[in-house]
C-alpha cells in the first residue's frame, strides 16, 4: 500500500521518496537516489547509533533497485554519513563507518553507478579486509575478494566524495 506523501517516518524524507506500510509494524522507505554531483563529492561524516534508520533505508533502497544495482552508500540517498551496503550474493550487508584496512592485487576495471551516467575506468584491489560496526553496533572485520571487494571499494569511495 503506498501512501504517498503521509509523514509516516521521521528520517529526512525527500521529494519523491516513497514509503509504503506492509502490515502491522513494516515500513520500508524507499528513497530517492541522489544524481547531484556537488552533492556527491563531499566528504560523509562518522556514523553514529542514531543513523541505524539510515541502514535500513539502504536496504529498502537497494531491494527496490536490486535489478541495476548492487550497492550503495548513504550519500546516494542524501545522507552524508559513512554507511554502505554490499550485496554478498546470497545477502546484503549493511557497514556503519567501514574502513579499509589491507588490500592486495591492484586491477583496472569499469564500473557503473546508479548516481551517474555510463561507465568509467577504475582501479580495484581483488582483497580488501574491512573494518566497520554492523547493525547491533558491534565492531566487525571482514575479509572481500573479487566481485564484493569491487562492490565495497566502490562504495567506500563514495565516503570520501570519490566519484569514479
């Protein structure tokens, strides 16, 4: 049931966000992605617990553009906190203030986003170890290679106003 423009959520809604009620106590807020390259290029700030509304805007997010995407950061949805989510394949992952912590085996690819149009060339790493909290704001270290460590650099970039 979509209820267009009922105030619903007290997270930053946004023109054209759509928030949509699935019964008692499920609420997704689907945000609209952010094409401003101004915008983009700033510098997010340090997450705090009070951004957890923030993570799970980027999972509804995400799951609404799941067939032209495969990541986000908060910055695409206009929050400039440093939080991410990587799809994993079989899950989506949600990071607060992830950090790269090693990486190993510099490639160039090509790379899309959903914020801008077409592909540019990139340098990646094929593993990265990162460090971040999760969703229980409990630290975590985890190690990404290949198509998730892609995925993750990609959108770590974006923390720092990074635009490929």
């Amino acid at each position: 049931m979509d209820v267009g423009d009922a105030d619903f959520c007290r997270c930053g809604r946004m023109p054209g966000d759509r928030f949509f009620a699935f019964g008692k106590g499920m609420k997704t807020m689907v945000k609209q992605i952010v094409r401003d390259v101004f915008f983009l290029g700033q510098k997010s700030e340090p997450a705090t617990k009070e951004d957890l509304q923030v993570g799970r805007d980027l999972q509804d997010t995400l799951n609404a553009n799941r067939h032209r995407c495969v990541g986000m950061a908060a910055n695409m949805i206009g929050v400039k906190k440093n939080i991410i989510i990587v799809n994993m394949g079989v899950f989506d992952l949600v990071m607060f203030n992830p950090v790269i912590v090693s990486k190993n085996g510099l490639y160039e690819t090509e790379e899309g986003c959903l914020s801008l149009e077409g592909v540019r060339k990139t340098d990646r790493y094929k593993e990265i170890e990162v460090e971040y909290i999760d969703l229980n704001w409990k630290k975590q270290r985890i190690k990404l290679k290949d198509w998730p460590a892609q995925i993750a650099q990609h959108e770590i970039d974006h923390l720092s106003g990074k635009i490929i």
